[in-house]
C-alpha cells in the first residue's frame, strides 16, 4: 500500500457500511433467522434419514449378494452331482443295452433255428403226413401186471408205455433259474420286479422274470404181441417154387424142437422181401419164440439160420401236447460279470435268495450260466428244474 495515495472511499472498493442497530437485530430479523433454522435443521433430519435408509440398502444388499453366493454354490453342486448322476445312469444303461442287445441276438439266433427246426417238419409232414422223432434208448421199469376181466384166455401179451418228454428251456450267458420250496415266495420276488444282489463287494441290479416254457408232448405206447405169430426174415433164395418155401416153412416151425410151435394155421410168405409171417393154430404157440432170435431152417440138406421176431401191433394213445409256467421257478437276468467262478457267483445269488430280508425263501435248485448257455429240463408235473 502506498501510504502516500490519498485515501479511497469504501465504495470504491466495493463494500457498503450499513450502520448497526446499538441496540441488535430487530425482531423481524430474528423471526426470519429461526424460519431459516428451522429449515435447516429439517434439511439436516431428512439427510440423516436418507443416509440411514442408504445404510439399511447397502446392508440388504449385502445380505442378497450373500445368499445369492450361497445358492450359486447350492446349484453348482447340484449340477455336478446331476452330471454324476448322467454319466453313471448312462454307464448303466449302456451295460443293460449290451445286455439286451447280446440277449437279442441270441433270440434271433433260436428263432433262426426254431424256423429251420419248423421248416424240416413242415417238409416231413408234406411227404408223408406224419411226424417222426428219434428218442433215445432208455431203460424200461416194470410197474405191474392186470389179470384179465371175466377170465378171458387172452394168450397175447399187451404192454402200456408212458411216454413223457422233459420240457428244455435255454439258459444265456449271466442268467439264472432259481427254484424255490414256496411258491409265494417265487411270486413275491417276481411282482418286485427288480433287486440289488451283492456279488463279491459289487452291487448287481437285477431283474426276476416268469418265463413260458416250451411246448412239450405226452402219450402212451400200447404194444401188444401176438401169441399166435411170428415175423420170419433172412429166408434163404431157393430155386424151388414158392408153394414149396411155403410148405418147408410150415413142416419146419410144425416140428420145432425149441419149445413152442405146432400146427400151422397160415404162412404169408414174400419171396421180394425173403420175410414170413407163420401163424399157429393153437393160441400161445408163438410165446416159446420170443427169446429166440435165430432158429433153424433145414432145406435139402442144409441148414439156414432164419431171424425170428415176435409180430407186434403198435398204436399210440391218449397224445397230448402241453406247455405251462413254473410257478415255483424265476428267471434272473443281467447279473454281472465278475472275476469269480461260476460256482462262487451262483452260491453268493443262493445266500441272497435265501433269506427272509430280502423277501426270498429256502431254494430247491438253482442253475448260474456265466459263459455259453445251457438247456435246463422240466417235468409236466410239476415244472421244477432237474
């Protein structure tokens, strides 16, 4: 500041002097100064209070932000546990589709068979009109005798034959036939359709199944062998008439030394076939040649050997064709395969079957396949595996 510049106005340097009341600020004034305040302080109250309710959203979000972290979490580990749950439900429907799938083509392989089976006795049927099958040699047991009604003097022999086949059923690979003493229990393990087995520390979900067995047959053999006729073969080619054959077949079975023969009632002799059928006069005569197979033949000197066989009448009755359900018998399938034995896997199925905890019951038989296959047999009487 220049101390030696005139002095300026107060004007000059922009302020006004307004003189003060000696006595303060007039009553209008005061009034003006507590609106004011009052405003102010309502400014402040609604701040705080809109600061408060910043405080409280901050603090709600927080608690959002939180728990929507918390169900994030929740539904990754329940994707992840779903897709667990895919892959191992994939894994296991991928082991029951190869099942199924090796399980069809065994089917079709039997059906191709049964067709083959079926078109061979179609072309049998067509040639002759009848149905052939071998059956195998077997013993024979002898049951009893019946004494002929109003004593009639029968001198023929008749026998009766039951004839009754096995029913087969085919067994696949990791299937199993359990036969049980209870048939409830059979049905009870059946209408539950599916159970968990323990084979070896492993689970094996399976599924128990009736099953319709093959069809099988059943008749009766009526034999009856003449007492009065024997079938003659090998008859030697003689260059003499046929009247003649005739008449040295008669001379010769008329004199038999061997026990039985006699007076000869008829010879039907065929000189194609070199067969005879010599039928005595008196009933039973035939009945001393039935263990004979050779007898002797004297022509001119010589001396044949001729095949003798009692004559026999065959006929079949009472033939039936049948085919059931083993009430007592379920079928397992998709155990699977295990290091074990065949032996150990079907003893661990018996133990699991046998008890009452899991709805099973005593066991009469039970057949495992692990590999291949096989043909189980039943019997028309009671359909049980044997």
């Amino acid at each position: 500041m220049d101390l030696t510049s005139p002095p300026l106005s107060l004007h000059d340097n922009g302020f006004s002097v307004i003189n003060s009341d000696p006595f303060g600020p007039s009553k209008d004034e005061m009034e003006r100064l507590k609106e004011e305040l009052k405003k102010w302080k309502e400014k402040a109250e609604k701040a705080e209070t809109a600061r408060a309710d910043l405080l409280r959203c901050e603090l709600s979000a927080e608690e959002e932000c939180i728990k929507a972290e918390e169900e994030l979490i929740k539904l990754k580990d329940f994707q992840e546990e779903q897709h667990k749950g895919v892959i191992l439900s994939r894994n296991t429907r991928e082991r029951e589709l190869y099942l199924l799938s090796q399980e069809k083509a065994e089917l079709e392989r039997e059906i191709e068979k049964l067709k083959e089976d079926l078109a061979e006795c179609n072309a049998v049927l067509s040639r002759d009109g009848r149905i052939k099958k071998k059956v195998a040699e077997m013993k024979m047991k002898f049951s009893h005798m019946e004494d002929m009604k109003d004593d009639y003097q029968d001198m023929n022999t008749h026998c009766v034959f039951g004839v009754m086949t096995k029913i087969p059923f085919r067994l696949n690979q990791n299937q199993a036939l359990l036969t049980f003493e209870d048939e409830e229990v059979a049905q009870r393990l059946i209408k539950m359709g599916k159970h968990t087995v323990n084979l070896d520390n492993k689970t094996a979900n399976v599924t128990v199944r009736p099953f319709t067995l093959e069809m099988g047959i059943k008749f009766e053999l009526h034999v009856t062998i003449s007492g009065k006729a024997i079938n003659v073969s090998e008859v030697p080619e003689l260059r003499i008439p046929e009247d003649w054959i005739r008449d040295k077949l008669e001379l010769n079975f008329y004199k038999s030394e061997q026990g039985g023969g006699g007076e000869v009632e008829n010879v039907n002799y065929d000189k194609q076939s070199r067969t005879a059928v010599i039928t005595f006069l008196r009933p039973g005569a035939a009945n001393g040649f039935v263990r004979c197979t050779k007898y002797p033949f004297f022509v001119n000197g010589r001396c044949y050997k001729l095949s003798v066989s009692p004559q026999t009448n065959i006929h079949l009755e009472q033939f039936q064709l049948y085919c059931g359900i083993s009430k007592k018998t379920i079928l397992l399938k998709g155990i699977q395969e295990t290091e074990d034995d065949e032996e150990s896997i079907q003893d661990m199925i018996e133990i699991h079957f046998q008890k009452p905890s899991n709805s099973g019951g005593e066991i009469e038989k039970i057949k495992y396949v692990s590999k291949g296959g096989a043909w189980v047999c039943f019997e028309e009487d009671t359909y049980n595996a044997v």
